[in-house]
C-alpha cells in the first residue's frame, strides 16, 4: 500500500504545475456549477494557498532585490529603474484607451438599470498617503501591514548599502559584506524551497478558491454583467495581441517559448487573483527563461505594485458602465482625464484580490458618476479579477523579457569596445 501511495506521490510531484492547476480550476468550476453557494464550504482551503503564497512573499521580494541591488553596478541600476518605469507607464496607458475604446464601442451598461443601495467600500488612499508610506518609519510594521512598495524601497538601501560594503577598502568592512551576503544567498535558497513545497499544495487551494468564489457569486450575476465581462475580456485580449506580443516580436523574443514559461505565472495568477501572491511562481519563471536575476529582481516585484494593466482595463470599461446606467455621454475632455486618473491609481492599487473596487471608487469620484455603480461590478468583481490578474502579472514578465534584452545588448556592445580598444 505504501509503494503505491509514493508512486502517486511520485506521479503527482512529477506532473507539470501548469497541468495541475488546469485541473483544479475545471474541477472548481464544476463543483461551483453543481453546489452553487453550499461550495462556500471549501473557502479555508482556498484562504491557505492564499496564506501560504503571502507567507514567502515578503522574504522573496526583500532577498531577491537585496541580491539583485548588491550585484548591479549603479550605473546599471538606474538605467534598468528607467526602463522599468517607462515600460510600465507606456503600457499602462495603451491599457487604459484600448479599455475605454472597446467599453464605448460595446456600452455595457446599456440595459441595466442604477442600484437603488450603494455597497461599502474602502476608503481610497490620497496620493500624498501613498507617497509618503513609500518610507516608512517602522520598519516592522510596514514588514506586518505587508507595505510592498515600502519594503521595496528599504531593500534598495539595505542592497546598495551592502554593496559598498563588499567593496569597501577596509578588510574587515569587506568581509562583513561578503558575510552578509552568504547570508542572503542562504536565505533566498532557503525560501524557493519553502515555495517549492507550497507549489504542490497550489492545485488544491485553486480548486476550493474557484468553487467556493464562482459558487457564491452565481453564474445568475455573470450573466446579468455579461456585457461588461465581455468588455473586459476583449481589452485583456487586445492588450496581448496589440501590445505585447509585438514589443515581444520586435525584440525577437520567441512567442511559443515565452507563453510556455509564462504559463505557470499567468495560471497561478488568474487562480488566486493576486499579483503580489504570484511574485515568487513569476521569479521562478524568470530562472527558467535565463534573464539576467539582476533585472527580474527589480522588475518582477515592483511590477506587481506598480504596473496593473489588467486592473485598468477593468476600470476602464467599469467606468463606461457606470456612464450608459446615468445616462451621461462622456466628452473627450473627460476621457482623457479618465486616462490619466486611471494611470496613477493603478500605480496604488494593491496586487491583492478586492483592490479594483477601491481604484474604481476613486475614478467614478473624479468622474462624478454613481458610486452605486461598485454594488454591480462587485456581483462578477471574482470573474474580472481573475482575468485582469492574470494580465498584469504577463506585462510584468514581458517587460522582464525586454529589459534583459536590452541589458544584455549593452553589455555585448560595451564587450566588443573594450575589445577592440584593447592593445594587440
């Protein structure tokens, strides 16, 4: 009975994750189809993968970007924090108008009729909030409240303070830092081995988190917002065949190659609904990709905080939605304040499941339209999260792709200067 307990075993840890999650996600879906609401009671398994994902998060973005910080040479450093900003904030932006041009051409709204009772939701943070939490003054605490772009931030001090150490002229000064560094190198191997084992957990975790989400919601509600859903899925759509896969193209990244990889990520992704939770699975998939560590340390965590392309997609055709229910003909005026407002809430919008509903208060805030619009989106809020997840975590490990594309030809062309400059 043993053996064949561990030749399932065996069998199981062998089969692709990619695999495993399809088959957990299909197997929820038919649970949440045939039990509906009595699926709820799967949720706690659900809520583990969710913790255990949470778990390592912390410790992966701090190690990762400690190491990649330490390794790169400054001047590097700033030229991939560049890039990085730049890519992100130009795709963002193509997000938000493909959102809002397939949302006019489809009006989701027509039909629907505005909610008589609004739905609560979370106070939006200001902008001065958000900037000023990037430092913070407990270090602990931003460590407990799980503040992404805070920990980022003290990681650079602690990655770049560490490399000076490395390279200090004083002997001791150095053999600390080199300390110091084993020290994360340690640590950072000790924790992929931890996500590794919680990897074999994950399908089970899908499978309760879409049978007990999917079966709460009701496919009743799905249907009723099918128009926006279709919106959203269309903008998803054409963010990938617009946009990335041509920037992929352009810088001869294989596409076959790279959805391969990718596949693990954007599954995990969809599943969860979390950009933050997925840091580690997309990290992963970086080292089977072979990009420089140096760049997906820097850009894979940020891009989970900052760069929410799926989320403003969403947004987006939310937004038209709420516009068709009050009637009202948005001017170009107004769409372009949407596009820009919609670009920086992204930036603040936490890679945690529920998040979009927070963003989409504040653009209809700014746009005056109904705030009772939240009470529908939030009815397939689990079906459009898990999509515009999925998005958000493919523009990070595109954006992954191009940078080190565009790192390892600097670096090729500043080999064959020193060559060439070289005495014979």
């Amino acid at each position: 009975m043993s053996r064949i307990l561990v030749r399932i075993w065996h069998r199981y840890r062998d089969t692709k994750l990619l695999v495993k999650m399809t088959v957990g996600f299909v197997l929820g879906l038919i649970v949440a189809l045939v039990f509906g609401q009595q699926a709820q009671v799967l949720s706690p398994i659900g809520d583990i993968l969710l913790n255990l994902l949470q778990l390592v998060v912390i410790p992966i973005i701090m190690l990762t970007l400690i190491d990649a910080v330490n390794t790169t040479q400054s001047g590097s450093l700033v030229r991939v924090a560049f890039k990085t900003f730049a890519f992100y904030l130009l795709t963002t932006v193509a997000a938000v108008i493909i959102s809002l041009s397939l949302g006019l051409l489809i009006n989701p709204g027509t039909g629907l009729n505005r909610p008589e009772n609004g739905t609560e939701t979370p106070e939006p943070p200001s902008f001065t909030d958000q900037l000023v939490g990037v430092f913070p003054e407990n270090f602990f605490q931003a460590l407990t409240d799980g503040k992404i772009l805070a920990l980022i931030f003290v990681s650079m001090i602690i990655g770049l303070t560490l490399a000076g150490m490395r390279r200090s002229s004083d002997v001791t000064i150095s053999d600390f830092g080199a300390l110091l560094h084993k020290f994360v190198l340690a640590a950072k191997e000790m924790t992929f081995r931890i996500l590794a084992g919680i990897l074999q957990y994950a399908p089970f975790g899908v499978f309760a988190l879409v049978a007990s989400d999917i079966g709460s919601q009701g496919f009743d509600a799905l249907a009723a917002l099918g128009k926006l859903t279709g919106a959203v899925y269309a903008g998803l759509a054409a963010q990938i065949l617009l946009i990335y896969i041509p920037l992929l193209l352009i810088n001869r990244v294989p596409i076959g190659g790279f959805f391969r990889i990718a596949g693990e990520p954007m599954a995990t992704a969809f599943t969860t609904q979390s950009s933050s939770g997925t840091i580690p699975v997309s990290l992963q998939a970086t080292k089977k990709a072979g990009i420089l560590q140096e760049v997906a340390g820097f850009v894979i965590p940020l891009g989970a905080t900052i760069n929410m392309d799926g989320a403003v997609i969403r947004l987006g055709a939310s937004v038209v939605l709420a516009a068709n229910i009050a009637g009202h003909d948005m001017s170009l005026l107004e769409l372009g304040a949407i596009v820009l407002t919609a670009t920086f809430v992204s930036i603040g919008t936490a890679g945690v499941p529920g998040a979009g509903l927070i963003g989409l208060t504040i653009l209809l805030q700014q746009a005056g339209l109904p705030l009772e619009t939240v009470a529908l989106v939030a009815g397939v809020d689990v079906i459009l999260g898990m999509g515009a997840t999925m998005i958000n975590i493919t523009g990070d490990l595109v954006g992954a792709h191009l940078i080190d594309k565009s790192e390892r030809r600097i670096s090729r062309k500043h080999a064959t200067s020193t060559t060439e400059g070289s005495p014979s």
